[in-house]
C-alpha cells in the first residue's frame, strides 16, 4: 500500500477553488468527523521504566514519508523534570521503534511539537519553557538546530507578552499562517514573512472556549488540513477550570472545527469526536482512508468509518 501524506499542512500545495459559503453553512464530512479506535489501543506510551521517556505528554506528531510513518514525541520523568524530544518510526502506523534510548534533541525542554517538511527542510514549532514557542529546524528530521523563541505581536505591531504555545502551522501560497493559544483560553491566528516574527490576524481569538462544556475552560490547536475546500482544524480542549492545577486530573477532549477562510470558524455540533481522555489529535491519511491518532498522554489510534 502507498502511504500518501495528503491531508497534512503539505495538502496546501493543491490550490481549491474559493467558496463563498460561510462556515455557519456548511456540513463536516464523515471521513473527518467520525471515527472507530483500533482494538488493540494504545499504540505508543512512555517506557514505564527508569528511562528519560518514562512518560510522555502532548502533543507528538506523526508524518508519513516514503511508507515510513515518522512520530515526534515529548519525553520525561516526572513533572517537575524538563521535557525532551524524542522520535519513532513505523512501517504501519501500529508498531513503532524507538530510534534512540536517548533524546535526539536535548538542549532545551521541547514539547507540544508541530512539524512539516517544506522545500526539503523539516520545521519544528514547539513549546519551550514557561509555554513560550520556539522554532527548530532540520535536514533529516533526527538533527535539529534551534533558532530560538517566535515573537508575535497584536495588529498595532506591539509584541504580545508570552505566554504563546501549542504552535501549529498552515502554509498557503507561499503565506505562512500560525495558530496559536494564550494560556489555553483561546486559538488566535497570525501570519509571518520571516517565519520567527509573526503578527495577529485580529487580536481576539478565532475560536474561543464554549459555550459547549467540552471545551468551556481550555481549547489549544493542534493541527489544520484541507478536505473539498474546507478547512478542518483539530483541536483539543477541557471543560474544568483547575486543568493547570498538578493536582487535578482534568479531562481532555479531542475536537473538530471547520472554515472557508481559517478566520471565521463553527464547532462540530457533535464534539468530541472520540470518547474519554485521549486529546491532541493528529490527522493522517494513509492511501485508503483517515487515520486519527490522539497523542495525548498515549498515543491511540483511530479509523475513520
């Protein structure tokens, strides 16, 4: 079977036809909306032993190049440990082997990751300490150079204090689109030229939190992919305040969204699209139909129906 990356942030090279329909109007496709989990679940989880990777947390990231399905993920200890970067590969999306027993990249904590390969080069956004985004880049995708923390700024061109993360990014011609959360109390959009220095689209988010309970006190982007014209950004949120209290374990849910214009936005009125504490979901063709993998705090597989 040919693997194909289609509806990943590289399905942008396709260019489709412009609508004129608002997103209040439109209809989610099954293919992207519904989906069965693998029997076997999960496919991919922390060590459990006193290795660097005993746990891991969101959000990993999966491509898929020449039939190789390629998976990023963080790695760590305990909570109060730094987290780093480590990376898989599988020859079926299921079984996946560590490339190393130690981090590929360990120079700074990295978590959150979002990647894509463009004119030959990998580009990593990812969350660096304090939930403040930073920008890495590789030629083979094990290597990684790190060039330091993105600044974003309102549309008065004013730097916004961080935090900035769970960074996730759309490329269309030839314009550069970030997604990106404050705190997790919303997803705003900016776009950049030098890809470090990016500036809002509009100052307020362009998906808020609620009104629904699923995603009434947290909502963070996790990736965007383009299906007959429509964009789908897959997100994940929370419905209890104390998420970011050690001590609760808040419930994380996996979501749906859809647009004509990555501006205005409308919820899938049947989120979340899988059941229980399995978020930050990841998008993946693989030459027969979609495969949606939670990466969040195991990595779980699902098929779209």
């Amino acid at each position: 079977m040919v693997l194909i990356l289609m509806l990943t942030v590289l399905g942008c090279r396709t260019k489709q036809k412009s609508s004129d329909q608002s997103a209040d109007d439109v209809k989610f496709a099954s293919a992207m909306v519904r989906f069965t989990p693998y029997k076997d679940n999960p496919v991919f989880q922390g060590t459990g032993t006193n290795t660097w990777d005993r746990h891991i947390r969101e959000r990993g990231y999966i491509l898929v190049e020449d039939d190789v399905f390629k998976m990023w993920y963080t790695g760590y200890t305990e909570d109060a440990e730094p987290k780093y970067l480590g990376y898989a590969t599988s020859d079926d999306g299921i079984n996946w082997s560590r490339y190393s027993d130690e981090p590929i990249f360990n120079e700074r904590w990295t978590e959150d990751m979002f990647v894509f390969k463009e004119e030959g080069m990998y580009y990593m956004y990812a969350e660096g300490t304090h939930d403040i985004a930073h920008l890495l880049t590789s030629t083979d995708g094990i290597n990684w150079n790190d060039h330091g923390d993105l600044v974003i700024m309102d549309t008065e061109g004013e730097p916004i204090p961080p935090p900035y993360g769970t960074p996730a990014v759309w490329i269309e011609d030839g314009k550069w689109y970030l997604f990106y959360e404050r705190n997790d109390l919303g997803i705003w959009l900016a776009t950049s030229e030098d890809k470090k220095t990016w500036t809002n689209v509009q100052d307020d988010p362009v998906i808020k939190m609620g009104p629904e309970p699923y995603d009434v006190a947290a909502v963070a982007a996790n990736q965007v992919v383009r299906h007959e014209g429509l964009y789908y950004l897959y997100y994940h949120g929370s419905s209890n305040p104390d998420w970011a209290d050690p001590d609760t374990h808040a419930l994380w849910t996996s979501n749906v969204a859809v647009s004509t214009d990555l501006v205005n936005w409308k919820k899938y009125p049947e989120n979340p699209i899988v059941e229980g504490d399995h978020s930050s979901p990841i998008l993946i063709y693989d030459g027969e139909r979609n495969r949606l993998y939670t990466m969040h705090d195991k990595v779980w597989l699902y098929f779209s129906e």
